[in-house]
C-alpha cells in the first residue's frame, strides 16, 4: 500500500511537471524550444562590434533619496538612458539552432536593451527580424540577461505562470548567445507585444490599437493620453484611444466598462502583481505592460518584463508610503500592498472585492502554489544548470564570459544561483537583493490561503515544513527605519575615488537626489532631471555642474571616469 501511494505522488509530481503548459496555447517558437537551450548566434561587422561594447561601458550614477520623493506630485520623475548611450546596427545577421535544424537570417536589426539593466555587467539586446522574414512566426524578440535576478528564472516562470492561466501574455524560453564568436552567456528569450506578435496572435497585421505604456501610466488620461505611445510608427493621432481613456476616467463599476474593456484579464494582472510582489508594473511604476485591442474583441493590458518580480528587490515596495511599516513583505495584505488607489483599482477592487477575491482564489489553485512550482523550478533549474556553469566558468585570460560592461563586473556565484533558487536570500551588495524564489511563493501561499480563506495544501501550510538556508550567501534586507524616514540605500556605483553629495532642487514640491559620482575634478559633470510642476514636462539630460571639495577626495587616478 505504501509502494502504491509513492508510485502515485510520484507520477503526479511528473505530470505536473511535463503538462505545465497546456500545448498550443504558445507561439510554436517556444514550444519547440520548452525542453532545450537553443543556441543563437549574431555576427555584426567589428568595427560595429566594437561600438557596442563600448556603448555597453555605462554606469547609472543616480541615487534617489526616495523617502523624501512625493509620489503623489513627481509622477514625471524618470531616470532614462540618453541617446547618446544607446546602440543600434542594421547590419547584423543571426544563425538560430533548434532541435538540430538551423535557420539563417541576414537582415536583422540589433540594439541593446533594457533601462535599470544597462548598469549590469551583462548586457541585454532586442533583436528584429527583417525582410518579411520570421523564426517559427516571431520576428522580434528580446534577448534579456536578467543580471538583477540571480537564478535566471523569475521572468521565464512568471511567462508560464500567465501562459498556464490562458491569459494575453508573453512567451519566454532559453538560449545560448554567441556575438561575433564571442559566448555572451545564457538569456531569457522574451516574445514581445509588437505588431507581428498581433499579426501572428490575432492575425491583426499593421495594427493601430497597441500601445506602450512604459512610465508613470495609470490608464486615465492625464497620464496616458501622450506617454502610452502607439507601436505602429505610421499613426500620428490617437484620438480612439483619448476616448477609451476617457472612458475608463468616467467609469464607476466594472459594468460601464466590460463591453469594450477585458476587466477580467486586467484582475488577473492585478492578482499577479500582488502575489509576486511585483513593484515595477502597473501598481507602483506605472509601466511595463502594453494596452492593446483584441481584433474584434476588447481594450485588454498584458504586463511584460518579470525580472523585479517573485521577491526580487522586494524592499523596493518601501519608497512607496504604506499603511504599514512592516517589512514582512510576503505577509503585506492587497491594501497594505498597494500605496494609493488608482482609479480601476479603486472602481474594480477596492469597493466591491468579491470578483477579485475569486480571481485571486482561481490564481492560487491554479498557478501560484508549490505543489506546482516548486517542481517546475526544480525543472527549469535542471534545465540551465549546465549553461549556468559554463557562464560562470572564467576563459584562459580570467574573464567570465558576457560580463562586457566593465564599469560593473559583479557577477553572481553558482552558489547564489542555487541557493536563491531555493529558500535563501541572496544580494549583490550594491542594488539588489531578493527572497529564495521558493521561500517567497511559500510565505505568500501561506498568507493569501488564510487571508482569502482557500483550501491549500497542508503539506505547505505547516509551519514545521522543512526547508534549508544556505548561510555561506545568505544575505538580509537593510532594515527601514520609518521614524526617521530612511529606506536602505543602494549605492549603484563602485570606484576608488567617489564623492557622495545632496542636492535639493525647489519647485512646487522639493525632490532629494542623493548622486555618487566618480571624479578627479573640483567640478563634475552629471545628467539631472528637472522636474516642473506647472507644465508637468521634465527636461532631460541637462548638464549641471557640481562643486567637489578637494579635501574630501583620494586622488589615487590621474584620470576623469564621470
């Protein structure tokens, strides 16, 4: 009898496994690419290449006092990576290997990728396809190294986490890059919600309902109507969608919006945001997903970018004012989660919970558990672990392979990838530190089973449930004091010479900057952001100069590095 009950865990733990994703919900690209890391290849000329690199030499010296940001005034606050520090060639090809057969492009457009990510030491890059030319019926994708996240695994998990649920989402896979010859490591390959994922999707081709929504959008329009910008370069006007803005402004209940608006979808994201702890979406940041109508169907919001999510950098939740000032994040409730209330959260959530609370009910039983993802992180772990070696294995000159930004040449360990990968905390010691992914899906499972009253699983609900810390990298959060208003600092800069100074600028509402910057010099240069209340523009890239009291610096270089 007992032999019987293992063989039937076991046949069930395999299932859940290998059925994660039902067939033939994802674009065949990524379902031809589950269960291999294919390999791609990108050749650009050297000169070109050389280029990159030194593109990719960047360093994000901006370090906000966020405790002293209002919020609720400085939604145009944005730091951005100028044009002057970014990369784009049309003159690259790609050599794609899946399941043994090659497919050849030579017209492909490269350019690096990502905001916050630009300061890794790995790099990541967008890749589109051209000449009516597609792989498996994508022709643009991103290629993310996730260098924030140190199991490579959070954005892929959270992909199948929207593709098991059914949801309009992303898709997202493994491969191994090579650039010029030169192996840049293991990346996450990320569809995107372009136009040829609409064509393909919804055989909507050349549609003009997409748009990004990446900063400060909270679906209305004083804050969409111009920063949500159309993915069809051809439309000049957007008058339909000032219209389904307005709509959505005018709404007081889910009813005077469901006809043209997929409010369901839109609780599902809202469900995953809270119970991944997601801050750099819709309800924090105002950005990373796309609005796009459903040919012949609905207004419908799909999230992308899931590298912050899943316990990364959960403390980050802390710039934000909370009704609480605990920092047991995975045990926050919806209320104390969110910071203030938007207006669809407000109409669709706030006051009348019930659908959501179903939503979040259905969300747990069918995804977000460990009796579910604990096996498929165990999978996905098993999948990577021989390209995670590679990675991390130095060349004959002492170099770990992808690290081309030498302005920050952190890299993780194999020993934090397997630990975080599990129940340990881990840190970069400078920007990042995140929850094991498995301890954080354990501790919300845990909370939001009690909270919302599901019948969950008591292997998982028990609190003497083993697990193991790995102390060697265990890292912990630093501690927010809320009396004296000071959230942990995360210096994003290393140098032998750095000077750390304030600067408060004045206008309607007062933004305090802390800024490290690296010089030699009694005057630096540095980018800065003017905000402007009356006009709520803000002005990019302006120069200022800053005074450096000598006596404070190691001269210890002869050179300027700002």
């Amino acid at each position: 009898m007992v032999k019987y009950l293992i063989l039937l865990l076991f046949v069930y733990s395999v299932s859940a496994v290998t059925s994660f994703i039902e067939e033939g919900k994802r674009a065949k690209l990524f379902e031809l690419t589950d269960d291999e890391i294919s390999v791609f290849k990108i050749t650009i000329p050297d000169d070109e290449y050389k280029a990159l690199i030194d593109k990719c030499q960047y360093t994000n010296t901006a370090n906000v006092e966020w405790s002293n940001v209002d919020v609720e005034n400085t939604d145009e606050f944005r730091i951005t990576v100028s044009e002057d520090d970014s990369y784009k060639t049309k003159n690259a090809t790609l050599s794609v290997e899946i399941q043994g057969e090659k497919k050849s492009f030579k017209k492909v457009t490269l350019s690096l990728g990502g905001h916050s990510a630009r300061s890794y030491g790995r790099t990541s890059f967008n890749i589109k396809i051209r000449g009516n030319k597609d792989l498996y019926g994508r022709s643009q994708f991103r290629l993310r190294s996730d260098a924030r996240d140190a199991t490579t695994i959070r954005s892929k998990l959270a992909c199948d986490i929207h593709n098991r649920l059914g949801l309009v989402s992303i898709s997202a896979n493994y491969v191994s890059l090579y650039i010029n010859d030169d192996y840049m490591g293991l990346f996450v390959l990320m569809d995107a919600p372009k136009l040829s994922w609409a064509k393909l999707v919804y055989d909507d081709e050349n549609t003009t309902h997409l748009y990004k929504c990446k900063e400060c959008n909270n679906a209305d329009v004083e804050s969409s109507a111009t920063k949500c910008v159309n993915e069809n370069e051809e439309i000049t006007e957007n008058t339909e969608w000032i219209e389904f803005l307005t709509t959505l402004d005018n709404a007081q209940s889910a009813e005077d919006i469901e006809d043209i608006f997929d409010v369901d979808q839109f609780l599902y994201e809202i469900a995953y945001e809270y119970l991944s702890g997601s801050w750099d979406h819709f309800l924090f940041n105002g950005h990373n997903y796309s609005v796009y109508k459903v040919k012949n169907g609905k207004w419908t919001v799909i999230l992308y970018d899931f590298d912050a999510d899943l316990g990364q950098d959960a403390h980050y939740i802390c710039i934000y004012p909370h009704q609480t000032d605990s920092t047991d994040y995975p045990s926050y409730s919806f209320n104390e989660f969110i910071y203030y209330h938007q207006h669809l959260i407000d109409i669709l959530i706030l006051r009348d919970p019930s659908r959501f609370n179903a939503i979040i009910k259905d969300f747990v039983k069918k995804a977000f558990n460990p009796t579910i993802l604990f096996p498929r992180i165990d999978e996905l772990k098993d999948l990577i672990r021989s390209e995670k070696i590679k990675e991390k294995t130095p060349d004959e000159n002492g170099n770990i392979p992808g690290l081309i930004n030498k302005s920050n040449t952190f890299d993780y360990s194999l020993e934090q990838w397997d630990a975080n990968s599990e129940f340990t905390m881990v840190s970069n010691n400078s920007m990042n530190t995140a929850y094991g992914l498995k301890y954080w899906i354990l501790m919300r499972y845990r909370f939001v089973c009690k909270a919302y009253d599901i019948e969950c699983d008591p292997l998982y609900m028990d609190e003497n449930y083993q697990f193991s810390i790995n102390k060697n990298v265990e890292s912990h959060f630093e501690e927010f004091d809320s009396k004296n208003d000071q959230p942990p600092q995360q210096n994003v800069t290393s140098s032998s010479i750095t000077d750390e100074m304030e600067k408060t600028t004045s206008v309607d509402y007062t933004v305090t900057i802390t800024s490290t910057f690296t010089t030699t010099r009694s005057i630096a240069t540095a980018t800065s952001i003017v905000i402007d209340s009356d006009t709520t523009e803000y002005v990019n890239d302006n120069e200022i100069e800053v005074e450096v009291n000598d006596n404070e610096i190691d001269n210890d270089s002869d050179t300027d590095s700002i």
